[in-house]
C-alpha cells in the first residue's frame, strides 16, 4: 500500500511539471499547450484506473469493523456468545456512547475505566460530543491492536439505546453512523417474533419508550429492520433450529472464519445482557404466557402485521 501512496505522489509530481510547463516555456503555442493537455489527461486517466483496480480488487485504506444489531430481549446474547466463540474472533458487548441506561438512579458506580461515564458525573459540557469522540478513538485503538494480533473485533451494539428508550427513535443505526467515515463496517442484524421479545421485554421491566404497548413497539422494530437487506437479517427462530448453519451464515456475511466447535465452547464466553432463559442447550423455547387484552392487541396491531408478513411469523 506504501508503494501505491509514493507511486501516486510521483503522479501529481508529474502533472504540476507539465502544468508549470504550459505557462511558462509555451506561452503563445496552442498546440503545444494542446499536446501537453493531452498528457495531463492521459496520466489523470492512469491515476483513475489505479484507484479503480484498488476499488476492484477490494483493497480498501479503511479497516474493516464488523457490526452485530439486535433489539434487547430477542435472543441477540445467544447469537454473540456463539459468534465470541469463532476461531480469533473479539467481541465487544452492548456498546453505545451516548446511553445512559447503565447508570440508574442514587449514587454513583465504581467505573475506575469508564471516562464517558465518569465525565457524565463530572458534569462535562456538550458530553455527547465527547463520547462519540472518545468511542470512536476506542474503537480504533482496539481494532488496531487485535487486528495486529491476528484477531478480528466485532462490536455488539446496544441497538436498544437508539430505538427503544424515549418518545423519539433514530432512523438507523447511530453507532455504524459514526464509525463509517473510519471503517468498512460489514453488519448483520438479528430479529424475533415481536410477540416474543415484547413479552420478554415486559417481564424484565424494559419498556423504556413512551408511549408504551405492542403498537409503538413493532413500529420500531419496523424501523430498525428497515435499515438491512434480507441478507443482513437473520431470524432467531431459524437460529435455534439450525444455530450450526446460522452461524456460518453470520460468519460469511461478516468475512470472519468459522469452525462448528463454536458449539462445543459459547457457552463459556463472557457477554453481557444474558436476560433470558439461559442454558447451555440451544433449543426453541415454549412463549411465555399472554393475557387475553394483550393478546387482542398483538392481533389486531397494524405495524404487527407488516413484521408478520415480511418474515413469516
């Protein structure tokens, strides 16, 4: 890639010699200066075609970053802990600068390494601006650092941040949003039946948009799958049926090295968010118990029936 960088530096050398030569050797010669044009054209049209056979060939100066989305409660810690488990593979669990879900009410944490955190105790003017700043040169120190040892990081998004918390969600993924002017990110998103991550998200008392109920929440779920191509999105229920081709689908798409020994270790992988039913078998799960007014309305709702239709629910 060096050579590449001198070689395109000895190109715009070229072309300011002919642009000097044009003014000040031929001054009053129209073809001449017509001849020396055409040279300048021809070595811009070479300097394209570099950069068009590196675009081909996929040899890309940003570094590539690879992005898990999932809202909370739809089995997404089953998914990473699976995907943690891949040959040299790094995940980092739940990130997001701007959350402030983790700090709750009274006093505050022991986060001894957390200066967004901590910065938001301290009261730090325009402290959204500074985490993203902060975030982003994390995210790149790490990827440099795995990268040199062989590894390849993955984020897990804590995609609930953007579009289950307040009366206002984004339109898509802040996170990607942000690391796209530094990586080439290649992302999956994973999806549930909403019915079931609704009723899981009631059990845990998560409900953190307004205004509450099954609607609002499968209109947000419809925004956040909208952002993905069908194949970016992969079902969990498909995944506990068959969680070996799953996975290796997840890894193709994510350009990551698979082996089905992920099976035998996932289990042992440290992730954060293990809300649910946990157990170290990978198997459907019976729906947790639905009351009669609920059930009307996850009948009847609108944005329900779009998801239903798009994936087959």
């Amino acid at each position: 890639m060096e050579d590449l960088k001198n070689m395109q530096r000895q190109l715009d050398d070229a072309l300011k010699l002919l642009d000097k030569k044009n003014i000040s050797v031929y001054p009053d010669s129209e073809s001449i200066i017509s001849a020396n044009h055409l040279q300048l054209n021809e070595t811009k049209s070479l300097i394209e075609r570099c950069e068009k056979a590196l675009d081909d060939r996929g040899l890309d100066t940003k570094p590539t970053l690879r992005v898990i989305h999932h809202l909370a409660c739809s089995g997404g810690t089953l998914v990473s802990k699976c995907v943690a488990a891949l040959p040299n593979v790094f995940l980092l669990s739940e990130l997001h600068p701007t959350s402030k879900l983790h700090m709750g009410g009274g006093k505050p944490k022991f986060l001894p390494a957390d200066i967004i955190t901590q910065s938001r105790y301290a009261n730090v003017p325009d402290v959204d601006a500074l985490a993203w700043k902060i975030f982003i040169n994390n995210i790149k120190t790490t990827e440099n650092h795995v990268s040199r040892l062989g590894g390849h990081l993955v984020i897990r998004e804590h995609t609930h941040s953007d579009f289950c918390v307040g009366d206002s969600f984004e339109k898509k993924s802040s996170v990607v949003e942000h690391l796209s002017s530094e990586f080439n990110v290649l992302r999956v998103a994973t999806l549930r039946n909403p019915i079931d991550s609704y009723l899981s998200l009631l059990s845990n008392n998560w409900e953190h948009f307004e205004p509450k109920g099954f609607g609002e929440y499968c209109k947000r779920v419809n925004t956040f799958i909208s952002e993905y191509t069908p194949e970016q999105i992969f079902k969990y229920e498909d995944f506990v049926e068959n969680p070996k081709a799953s996975v290796q689908k997840i890894a193709k798409a994510l350009d990551l090295p698979f082996t089905v020994n992920f099976l035998d270790t996932f289990n042992i992988f440290k992730v954060t968010g293990d809300s649910g039913r946990s157990s170290d078998t990978i198997s459907p799960r019976s729906r947790r118990e639905i009351s009669n007014d609920l059930s009307k309305e996850m009948q009847n709702d609108r944005h329900y029936k779009i998801l239903k239709e798009k994936f087959n629910y």
